[in-house]
C-alpha cells in the first residue's frame, strides 16, 4: 500500500488508530451506513478500533480522505473498490477525486488487471461515481445490507487495465 496520496482537494493516507473515533461517530449516520455492505451495523467503537488496527497491521489497505476541514471519509481495493464519506462531504465530488488517486496507484502495479465493486440499486449516485471512474456493468447482484439486515439488489461493475489506461490516455489527449 503506498503510504499517501495526495490529489488538487484530498490527501488519502493509511487510517490510523486516531481515526477510530471519527470513523466510529460518522458510521453513526444510518444514511452512510445503509449504503455499506461490509460495514456492521450497528457499528460500535470496538469495530472502529478493530478496522483501524487491521489497516495499521497491513492487513486491510483502507485510506482516510482528509480535506482542508478535516476526516472526510474512507476508500480502499480490498478487493473490491468501497467508499464512504461524510453526508456533509456528499456532493463535491471526494469519491471520484479520491477514487482516481487509489485507482492510478493501484494499476501502478504491473500485475493488476482488473477492479470490481458495486452498489446498491437504491443508490445511483454510487454508480454515477463508479461510471465515472470508467467502471463498466457487469449484471445484476444481491448485495448484504446489514442495516436491513437481508440481501438488496445491486449491480456488480468492473474496470479493466486496458480501460483505465485508455481512459487516462484520451484524458491526457483532451489537456
């Protein structure tokens, strides 16, 4: 995992065992946590402290966003992409400026092809990120809701080396 990344707005490094707190008291927010799949809900001070610890042993590669406020929210390929942001950091565009970064540094790595993720049905502007980030569809999926407490229909989307080096190279074209 590389230590820290940095974009124009964000800087993403490796969460920290400070950051249990803040991550445990936003996860409060049941209008964050009904879109997490493999966030547990009720999510107690325990879980943040456990998360927090497997990051610093290694074990998970989870990113604090921080902004110029502070703790924004969480992003990691594990293997899945997932995010999280504050509700008052919805809406400027952190998940796509911060997916960009993990993404450009996780196909920095030569044997990496591929990145799945999904997102809840219910949730279109997880997939208008995901499509952004040049995410393409791969079908229909049930996903954990472990708000609801049962399985919620999703979509399963993918985004390939190939993909994101030619996205990045028309990008590069249009600048």
């Amino acid at each position: 995992m590389t230590a820290e990344l940095k974009t124009e707005r964000l800087h993403l490094r490796p969460v920290r065992m400070e950051d249990a707190g803040v991550i445990h008291a936003t996860l409060q927010d049941i209008e964050i946590a009904r879109w997490l799949s493999r966030v547990p809900y009720p999510y107690g001070p325990g879980d943040a402290e456990w998360f927090a610890g497997e990051v610093e042993a290694g074990r998970i590669p989870a990113y604090a966003v921080l902004d110029d406020a502070g703790f924004a929210g969480v992003i990691a390929i594990d293997p899945t992409l997932g995010y999280w942001f504050a509700r008052d950091r919805w809406g400027r565009g952190y998940a796509t400026e911060a997916g960009r970064a993990l993404l450009t540094a996780h196909f920095a790595d030569p044997s990496v092809e591929l990145v799945e993720a999904g997102y809840y049905d219910e949730n279109p502007g997880s997939g208008r990120v995901l499509e952004k980030l040049g995410f393409e569809p791969v079908g229909p999926q049930m996903l954990p809701s472990p708000v609801l407490g049962h399985d919620v229909p999703g979509q399963k989307v993918r985004l390939t080396r190939a993909r994101w080096e030619a996205r990045r190279e028309e990008a590069r074209r249009a600048s």
